[in-house]
C-alpha cells in the first residue's frame, strides 16, 4: 500500500554527483522528490556548505563526505554510494549521526570480471606493448613469450562475488583456478581453494585481486609477496588501490621477477578527468593501466542506479534500512490506517523500556513495532494509531537518548 509521507515527498531534496545514471534521477523524480544533478564531484567546503538543506546525497567514488561534511547535514536522511566502495564517508560519523549509507555491491560485478579475463588474454599475448608499437609505425611480428591461457593457472586473492565470477569465467576459458579467502567460501566449478596468500603467489601464472580496503589489505602485496610468485607471473588489481605497493610493483617488472601487470585502482587517484596521471608503472613492459574503470559500463552503471535509488526511496517511503552498510537493518510492512515514528537512539539500557513507558502512558496502541541496534545505535519503527502518535512522538524526541526522531506518515 502506498503511503503519503508527512514531509511533502515534493519538498525532499535529493543531490546526485559525480554524473549518476540518470536512471536514478528519472527514478526519484517519478516518486515526487526534488532532484539536482551535478556532473563532477564537489570539494569537502563546497559539500559542507551545499548539504545544510539536503535530505538525500547520492555520490560515486570522489566526492568525500567527511566528518565535517556530516557536521553540517542537519536534515540529512541518508546517503547513497552509487559504487562498490563506501570507503569514501566517514561510516563511523554518519552512524553516530543517524544517517544510514547504502551502496550497490553487486550490480558491476560482471562488467570487472569480464575486464579481469580480458586483460589476462591481453596479458599473456603483450597485446598492449603490441598495439602501442603498431600505433608507433612498429612492425613486431612476434610469437617468443606469447601464450594461450588455456591450461594456465589463475590465483583469485579474495572469493567473494566479483572473485568467484571471475573463476567461472576463467574456467570457461580452460583455466585452473585457485583461490584464497579469510572466510570459508563454497568453490564454483572446479575452482580450488587454497590456505594461504603465498600458495596462490606461488601457484598461479596470472594473480587477480578482489578485497576491499581495510587496515588488513593495506599494501597486502609488497616487495615479499611478489617475490613469492611465480617468475614470469602477471598481478591484476581492480580492488583498492591501498591493496598493492606500487614502488615495489614496479621494480619486480624492471627485475623481469614480474611478467606485467594489469592495474586499474591507484593508492592516489585525478580528482577529475582533467587532471594528470603520474605512476611509477608508466611506461613499463606488458603493463595495462586503466584509470578505474572496472564496472563503468552502461550496463553496471544503471544497474546501480535502480539498486542504490531504490534503496533509498524504499528509506523514505517505509523506513526500511535493508542493505545500509553503517545501521541496524530492519523493515516493517506497512500496517493500514496506522501512523508510523522512526526513532534513532543511541544504544544504552533502558531505551525500548523508557519509549514503551511513553506509549503506555499515552495510552496509545502500537500496532506493530521492531527494533535492532549495533554498538553504538538503536533502529526503532513503530506503528501507532492514528490519534496519539504525534504525542508519542514529541514525548520520544525529548529523550535524552534520541538522535533523531520523526512521523514518517
């Protein structure tokens, strides 16, 4: 059932950087929100001062939304990551703030893996050291050192779902495949996993990365793991640009230890498409360098356009937090005839006791009600006749646990 929202849907703003598909602007504009767009990404003072009066952020990879930024989001209901990645928020702050961020972790999986077997094909044949020296006026008519990839083995360092896609791919390409992960995963296909990073340096003839950026990825693979692959063997990383020494990426190929290398993330990347590019990986020998583009495809980046947009009108229109990656999750079907109060809180002892005092000694009736918390947050819908909530409301926001509270309708 649709519900009419108490805040007038046309009075929502909703700011889209970066050049989100417009998939997601047409999508909150057909709801009734008020949409801007912007092309690029917005500096740190730019976002502070732009945000005061937003209620929906959308961004992809660039634009940072710091503590600062979020300081200053007073009416800020949430923010979406049209991306994989949510590195780029302050998680921790929007979270103590009352603001739930959703991203889209699978919506580009098959545009990076189709990338990731592409460049395996390209890099066991030389084809760009080939391409640049025909687009010279190089004739190189050569076969030394180029190969198939069937019966070739390649390592996947994380198995989650952009890794294991790339394993079903490899294998249809007649590849072995093995894999590591720090959690057990289910194997597809013939894929084998493996115990430790250094078995799959040590095994495979081409090493695909595919973790997320963490303290414990940070520079991951430095000079000692590519001394412990295979001479000759070939790196790929469209994860995180924090997951690979650069330096010591770049004097294993000079040494010949490494065989190439396929990058596509940087520890430091062009704010803009208008900036410069310095890499100690330029100009190297069977080296691809793509500025991160490993799901910008037209396919990838609409899927994440419904995905992300949806999520977050789904937030608007029921409350519902499912698949925000800083919040409780939790979501309650509508209940007809009812009026509906979002209460954010922080996690303490005696929050639900105090807000259920409250309701009782309104005497008003829940109707349905769920709650789910994280460390630091409590997540509370509740569903109310109609003739108290807004009682019940003003009397819970003057909690002084309560981050945030509102009727939604």
């Amino acid at each position: 059932m649709q519900q009419t929202t108490s805040f007038p849907k046309s009075e929502i703003k909703v700011l889209l950087l970066e050049n989100v598909h417009p998939v997601a602007a047409e999508a909150f504009a057909t709801d009734g929100f008020h949409v801007e767009t912007v092309k690029s990404a917005v500096p740190e003072a730019e976002l502070a001062e732009r945000i005061r009066d937003i209620h929906i952020l959308g961004i992809r990879s660039k634009t940072h939304v710091t503590p600062r930024v979020l300081d200053e989001a007073r009416r800020l209901l949430a923010v979406g990551c049209f991306c994989i990645g949510t590195n780029q928020v302050a998680l921790a702050h929007a979270n103590t703030r009352g603001v739930p961020v959703f991203n889209a972790p699978f919506s580009n999986t098959r545009s990076v893996a189709e990338l990731i077997l592409a460049e395996v094909v390209m890099l066991s044949r030389h084809l760009g050291d080939r391409s640049r020296e025909v687009h010279d006026g190089r004739w190189r008519k050569v076969a030394s050192g180029s190969h198939e990839v069937r019966g070739r083995t390649l390592g996947i360092v994380g198995y989650g779902h952009i890794g294991s896609q790339v394993g079903v791919l490899a294998e249809a390409f007649g590849m072995r495949v093995v894999f590591h992960d720090i959690v057990a995963k289910l194997p597809m296909g013939n894929n084998r996993p493996v115990g430790k990073l250094e078995d799959v340096l040590a095994a495979a003839d081409f090493v695909t990365l595919h973790v997320p950026e963490t303290p414990q990825t940070k520079n991951m693979i430095g000079a000692a793991e590519l001394a412990h692959m295979r001479p000759g063997a070939c790196l790929l990383n469209a994860s995180r640009g924090t997951v690979v020494d650069i330096a010591a990426l770049a004097a294993a190929i000079g040494t010949g230890h490494v065989g190439g290398a396929a990058v596509d993330v940087y520890p430091d990347e062009p704010e803009s498409n208008s900036d410069g590019f310095a890499s100690p990986l330029r100009g190297l020998r069977n080296v691809i360098l793509t500025p991160h583009i490993g799901g910008s495809t037209e396919e990838a980046q609409e899927a994440i356009g419904r995905e992300v947009s949806a999520a977050l009108i789904k937030l608007i229109n029921a409350g519902a937090t499912t698949g925000a990656v800083n919040f409780p999750q939790i979501e309650l079907p509508i209940t007809r005839g009812a009026h509906r109060i979002l209460n954010i809180h922080r996690n303490v002892p005696g929050v639900l006791r105090d807000i259920n005092k409250i309701v009782s000694d309104c005497n008003a009736n829940i109707r349905a009600q769920v709650l789910a918390t994280d460390p630091e947050i409590g997540y509370l819908i509740i569903d109310l006749d109609q003739d108290l909530s807004a009682d019940v409301k003003k009397a819970i926001a003057a909690l002084p646990t309560s981050i945030r509270t509102r009727i939604l309708f």
